[in-house]
C-alpha cells in the first residue's frame, strides 16, 4: 500500500480513537477540537515511522519526475543520448 495513504489512515484512526469517547462526555466541537490536537501530538510521537517512509516516496517520486523533466527537454533540444 502506498505510505502516503498508510499515514493518513494512521493519522485519520488516531483522530477517531481520540475523538470519538470525548464526544460522549463533552460538546461535539470540543471533542473534535481535542481529538485533533490529541492526534497531532500523539501522531507526532507514534508515527515517526510511517511519517519518515511517506517522505521517502515523496523524494523518490519527485526525483524521478525531474529526471524525467530533464530527459524530455534534452530530446527538444535535441540532445539525444545514443546507447
């Protein structure tokens, strides 16, 4: 599973987890206020391995799409490299 997609999911359950048992004993808006912050720290803490593979494939896809920008512009410019 793609890690951007497994941190949000952490992160959306961590919320839940925190959110969900606040709202019984308080208003609404409170407890999603506190779930919010709740998950944010805790997220912080917890999900330091998630959060660090996430940015790696973040990197990898960016490098890849500007290696593949500088490809495209070497063939406009004419520059092929013959292999």
């Amino acid at each position: 599973m793609n890690p951007v997609v497994k941190y949000f999911l952490a992160r959306l359950a961590l919320f839940a987890v925190i959110a969900t048992p606040l709202s019984f004993f308080m208003n609404l808006w409170l407890a999603l206020a506190l779930g919010l912050i709740g998950s944010m720290v805790i997220g912080f803490l917890m999900l330091r391995g998630h959060r660090e593979a996430m940015i790696d494939h973040i990197d990898a896809a960016v490098k890849r799409r500007s290696e593949e920008k500088q490809r495209l512009r070497a063939e406009l410019a004419g520059e092929t490299d013959t292999e």
